[in-house]
C-alpha cells in the first residue's frame, strides 16, 4: 500500500494504522497532553476530540520535554493557495503543541513543494506565502519563539537534500512514494531537510523534534526516520490527524477542489453558501427527521462541528439532539454559520495585523524570532494589538 | 551511444562527432583565434595543436563578441583532488579564452559534484577547493574580471536545479547519462546552474556564454543547450578537448588512477619518477631505435610535449628528430623533464601568493571580482607580486 502525499484520496485509517505502523494515541498520552493543556489554559479539543489518532514515538518527545531536553515543533506548508479548514487544523495543532512544550516551532513555507507538486516558481507564489504566513501568526503562532522560512531560502534545508541524494536510491524512492517524477522526489529530499533543519549544527545539533501532519505525509517521516538514524540525528516524532472531508462528503478536503471547502479568505457569503450546499445526514422530509432522527455520522456539518465545537459535552449534547430529531439541519446549520462567522471575523482583524510583519518574513525568506534581527522584525512590523 | 561523464574511458573521436553531432573547428574559428591571440601576445597552442577539435556554436559565441554583446565563459572542476595536468589543460584553455575576448569568466568549484560522484562532502573538500582555486588564479585567471563560486554555495545554482528538476522525465535523464543513481541526475541538474548562472537576472541577464571542457561533459551541454532554448536563456556555446591520456597510454587521465598521471603539486622527483616509467614509442635497444627511429604516436611523452611545448614548428621538429631516430628516448624525457620542472618551480611560487585570496574565496564561497566587495578581498589577500 502507497500513501501519497500528493494526491487527494480517501483514506483508510485502520488499514493505515495496521500496515504503516503507526501508533495509536495511548491513554497515557492523551492523559498528559488533556492535564497539561489544562494547566495551560490550552485547548486541546485535537486529542479530546480524537482528531490527533496516532503518532510515531510521540512518546519518546514528551520524555524529552520531561528531562528538560533541548526539543522543537515543525510543520510546513506548500504555498499553492489560501489556507483551508484542513491546514487550519495542522497550524492549530502546531500552536497547541508551541504552548504544550513552550518549545521553539517551526514553520515551512514550501515553496519547493509547491513548485514540484503545482508547478507554481516561488515567485508566483510569494504573495501566497505572505498570506499564509500571516494566517499562521493571527491563528496564535508566537513569533518570540518561531522559526519561519522559505525552502527556496533556506541553504541549510537545501544542503540537507543534496547530502541525502546519496544516501537513497531509485528502488527506495519507488517503494515508498511509487513511480513520480523526478522533481517529486527532489521534494521529497528537500522534506528531509525541512525535517531536520531543527536538528542542524546552526540550529544547535540533534534534539527531539515534533511534527504534526496529516497522515498523507508518514511517507516522508518514514524516509526521514530512516536516514536520520542512520546518520546522527535523533529520530524525528510525528503526530497524525484524520483528514476533515470536504463539504460534499467525497473526500479529505483539498486544494484540488476549491467549492467544496472553508478557506480562511471565505467572505460570511462564501461561508453560508458553502455551508448551505453540504451534505448533512438529514431525512428527505422534516417529518421524517422528526420521527427518525438525524443521521450525524454522514453530516459533513456535524463533522465541522467537531473542529469548531471546543468541549467534548457540548459536542456529545449536538450529537444526541441531532439523532433524536429535536435538532434541525437548517437550525445546525445556521449555528455553526454564526460560530464560523464570529471566528472568521475576529481572524480577518488579526491578520491584518501581522500583514506587515508576514511580508518582511517572506521577503527575507529567513526568520528567528529568538534571534536580534527577529527581534527588531517584531518590533519593526508587529502592529501593536 | 552514451558518453558517460562520471567514468574514465577510453574515446573514439570521430565516433563521437558524428553521432553527438558536434562540429570539427573550421579553418576560419582556428584562423580568427590564432590571429587574435597574435595580436594580443596569447598563447593560442590549443588551436593550433588541434588540441581543441570540436564545439558547438563557438561561432555563435565569436559574432555575439564581434557585435559587441555582454558574453561570458564558464568552466568547473571537481574539488576531488589536486588538479592532474588534465585539469590544469581545461583551466589554460579558461584562462585562453579570458584573454582573448576579455569576457567575465566563471570558475565552478563543483563541490556538489565531488560529492555525488565521490562521496566527499563539502566539508571534506574545502582544502582541496582552496588548492585549486590557488591553482587556477596562479595559471592566470584574472580575479579582476572573473567570479568564482562554490556549488553549495550558490544559491542561484540551486534554484536552477530545482527548476529544471521539473522539466526533465526520468526516460530523459536514462536516455542521456544512463541509468545512474538520483545523486548523479541531480548533479547533471546543478550543473545545467552552473552553465545558466552568467544569465540569471543576477548576472545581468540572457548573453551567450562559453564553456571549455573535455568532450565527456557534452552531454550536460546537450542537457542544458535543450532546456535553455525552451526557457528564454541563450543555448550555451562549448568548446572539446582531446582527454590528455595517462602515462601509462591505458585512457584518459583520471584522478582515479593517480600513479599514472602528473598534478599540479607533484614534486620534481615525482615528475623524474613518473616521466621515467612513462610509455614511450622507443624501440627494445638503442641500436634498433637508431636504425628504425622512434614512434612519436605511441608515445606518452610525445604527447604530453603536444601540451608544453607552444610553438608548433619546434613540436614538428622534435617529431622528426623521434622518427628519424636523432632524438634518443632518454634524451626526449631529460628535456621534457626539464620544461616540466621549471614551469613548477614557477607555479610553485605563484600559487603561494595566490593561497590568502583562494582561501579567502572558498570560506565566502562567492566573489564577484567586478564588485565593490572582490575588488576588497582582491587589495586585502593578493600578496602583492
């Protein structure tokens, strides 16, 4: 079975777990992940939820974290287009974990990728980045304690891929990603290097580090753990969430298939039409709904009410209201418009102001926040909220 | 018929212009090369030596430098090893070729090159990369008008290869080079960088450039020349040498196979011993030799005179002198021994007033000696002569 990053599909998560050898999210973990947000006063709604369902040696990280170890948080995204509900999540996911480990987290502009898998030059697709960028600090990222860049600029990732071009054959790259193309399999060095970037000479040396993907990416965790072993670096953790399905029910949301999806550059009109048109687990009639319930487990807004509905009691309340008929679609449907919109809103006000600070990360195509010019960044063009 | 570039082997010229398809230097090209080289006091004795047999578009490249375009010339040389007289032949035709079209010339230290196909990576290389440069600057490039840079170090060669990477199938890569490993194709990519850095935005633009090299790195130039024509960039012109074989007369010279051939830092009791021991096309007794004459073109020595001695009537002589059976071998070998220690002595001397800068250049890992910046490091390390 090939699980491949760059296509979108539908998924079979047992079957994932089963052959990929994956973990499952023990209670032991979720235990600590629940206590600790709560001491935080994080949210944790992705491991309450059973959103996050398993992980590669996530365990192994929160040990580290424990001893007091030197650890980072990484994801990355392509710059292909305005950010959906599923990479929503991922960032959300990073920032969860920024608070968790108060470690210094990592976000990847992959440009390379984007070019490799869209065929978009990074300089078509610097405005993205810097919208993207922008979302990602208004979600809540703090950017004290982040490292922000581009693949394109980024010489130590760019190192990283050249370095591993030896130590991989052809046959490797078939079995694992199946007969792509040259470039595909550049982007995937280069993924390699995003991986361990954290764990470079000039990001001080081999340390645990964390990343939250979707499980489409275990294919470059699996090839990333494999030659980090085998040369000095310590194993990369992964955690893995479930795909949000678009809003038609067909499969995970993608950037494939712009009408069926959230974004978060969606107007209050885009959002109620889009949500409007999903596909709920309604009945043909009212009649009928009131008499036999709803049927939530097909309704793709109860679906979205999962990532929207922080509290777990909140949600199982929806849930029973739903299968008994006392909830309408149209009444669900119009409350999770309104949670939207009042998110989607404050989100708009936000980003405006890390715009600036955003576009002078793109364009330098190099950030650390820890370091004096990042510092002087924030100063210079983090808008005072 | 594949020409491999990454393995030593032995040539069949005439093959190898008709089926790459590359053109026999005319009676013009050597015509306006000797006499431009006259009118400049330029040694021109690899046209005249028909040491340089075949190009592609070098005529294109003499009317762009007749009309007065921006030109430029390329080469690059893996930082494997202490440059073999080989090598040091590509750097005298560079350094020809600098002179007569006084053009900005580019020197590539392929350090990602040495690492694909050598398994050196670029910390290990770095000493020899300064060897090198010290070489290349004491044979006479002019840093003035020259920008040397080290792959790994060149951000713009890099985008490039990522570029290309998604211009090329897999079947391209096979059909040209055969089947190698990723490491190997994604050298080819860098080096199609290399060739189109003098026309990046950052280097002013489109222009046709020049690169001397031996006739087994044509199939880079066909590479390149193919999907520059298809991008916007001008196709690179080339230039082909002969391969200098080894002592021994078994191939090419290789730094494979060190014992067989002379480098730039032999001592003169290693050019004694290795000219000694060469192949030469004597006879089994002197009284055989002096009644049948020697046989020059079997002769190791004979050719490497081909490259040491500059004027072509004194090579014709020495030929006669050999077949007639005047020119003793003992005799042959004391006088090229004797060339071959003075012009090292020399370069010897050169190459340590030279060392500060190289050193310098190879820790930056770019100068450019028309900017403000080389023009310091060329004042502050340049040992003054």
């Amino acid at each position: 079975m090939i699980m491949d990053p760059w296509s979108s599909q539908t998924v079979d998560y047992k079957k994932i777990i089963k052959e990929f050898g994956v973990s499952e999210i023990s209670d032991d973990i979720r235990q600590f992940v629940v206590e600790t947000a709560k001491s935080k006063n994080v949210n944790s709604k992705w491991f309450t939820h059973n959103i996050i369902f398993s992980h590669r040696d996530f365990d192994k990280f929160i040990d580290a974290h424990k001893r007091g170890e030197s650890i980072a948080i990484l994801t990355g995204v392509k710059p292909s287009g305005e950010f959906h509900f599923g990479t929503k999540q991922v960032i959300q996911e990073l920032i969860m974990f920024q608070k968790l480990f108060n470690a210094k987290t990592y976000y990847c502009v992959a440009d390379f990728e984007a070019y490799a898998d869209n065929g978009k030059w990074i300089d078509e697709t610097s405005e993205t980045a810097v919208s993207n960028v922008a979302d990602v600090l208004a979600l809540g990222l703090d950017p004290n304690n982040a490292y922000i860049y581009r693949q394109s600029m980024e010489p130590i990732v760019q190192k990283f891929a050249y370095y591993f071009s030896r130590k991989i054959t052809n046959a490797t790259f078939r079995a694992l990603y199946g007969d792509k193309s040259f470039s595909l399999y550049l982007s995937a060095l280069t993924q390699i290097g995003d991986i361990l970037l954290p764990q470079s000479d000039e990001h001080s040396g081999p340390k645990h580090v964390l990343v939250p993907v979707g499980i489409d990416q275990d294919p470059h965790l699996r090839l990333t753990r494999d030659v980090a072993e085998k040369n000095g670096f310590i194993t990369p953790s992964s955690t893995y969430h479930y795909f949000m399905k678009s809003l038609d029910g067909s499969q995970k949301m993608s950037k494939r298939n712009p009408d069926s999806m959230l974004t978060l550059s969606d107007s209050d009109d885009d959002i109620k039409r889009k949500i409007s048109k999903a596909l709920t687990g309604g009945r043909d009639t009212v009649q009928e709904q009131k008499e036999k319930g709803g049927q939530p487990e097909k309704c793709m807004v109860y679906e979205l009410s999962y990532y929207h509905v922080e509290n777990i009691d909140e949600l199982e309340s929806r849930r029973q209201k739903c299968k008994s008929g006392e909830l309408t679609c149209g009444e669900c449907k119009k409350e999770i418009i309104s949670k939207l919109i009042t998110f989607m809103n404050k989100h708009r006000e936000k980003k405006k102001l890390y715009l600036p600070l955003a576009r002078a990360i793109v364009e330098k195509g190099r950030f650390d926040g820890q370091s004096k010019e990042g510092q002087e960044m924030i100063k210079r063009y983090l808008v005072k909220i």
